[in-house]
C-alpha cells in the first residue's frame, strides 16, 4: 500500500491512466504547447496501439495543460505518477510496451521534477 493509499480505498478502476497533454496555445507562445508538437496525432496513435496491444484495463486520454510545455508532447501515467516526453510513434511503442506491457519503465524518456529536456531530446534541439 502507498503512502497515499489508506485502507477501505476502493480499487483503482484502470490498471494504468494515461495523460496525454493536448494544450493548445496561442501561436508564438514563448513556453510552446504540446499541440503544436503533434500531441494530439500522437495520443491517437497510442489508442489505436493499446488496442492493437490487447491493453484491456489501460484508459488512454487527452488532458489540458500539464504546465511542462517545454518538455512536451507529455504523457503521465498513474497510478506510478510517471512523467514521459513522446516526440515519436517510436517513443509511444516503447512506452507501451515496456511500461504498460512489461512493467517496466523508459528511462531515456522519463522526466524528473525540475528537469529540462532529456539530452537526447536536447541534443537533437540544437542540431
């Protein structure tokens, strides 16, 4: 049981809830906005893949503003509270199949509190 679970909670309705930030902002927005990243195609994407994938009990949704713009498009899973920045179909697939299939985590696609893009991410920006 977690810190935040107390007994007599009730069970959680989804193994895992996926947030997929789709925040539009204004065109030029200094912070930038998942939207315009390609957030949404991607959140559609990793429906039609959980499907394809069999994931019975996984909810897959569309959410405002998750205030981590720069880092975007952001994907948030509970109940593990895990932060991901999915740029790519590729990053969906390996976040499906190694967090949601497996149990696992991607770790070069996990965002820390505090942190600024992954240098993977980072190196690709400057380039």
């Amino acid at each position: 049981m977690s810190q935040r679970e107390k007994p007599g909670d009730p069970k959680p309705y989804y193994d895992a809830h996926v947030f997929c930030c789709t925040n539009r902002r204004p065109a030029g927005h200094p912070r930038g906005c998942c939207a315009e990243k390609g957030s949404e195609a991607l959140r559609d994407y990793m429906k039609a893949r959980a499907r394809e994938l069999g994931l019975k009990n996984v909810r897959i949704n569309n959410a405002g503003c998750l205030d981590r713009c720069e880092l975007g498009p952001s994907v948030l899973i509970y109940p593990e509270g895990i932060w991901y920045s999915c740029a790519t179909r590729e990053d969906i697939d390996e976040v499906l199949q190694k967090h949601l299939v497996e149990g696992g985590r991607v770790e070069r696609l996990m965002l820390q509190p505090g942190e600024k893009l992954p240098a993977d991410r980072e190196k690709k920006k400057v380039a």
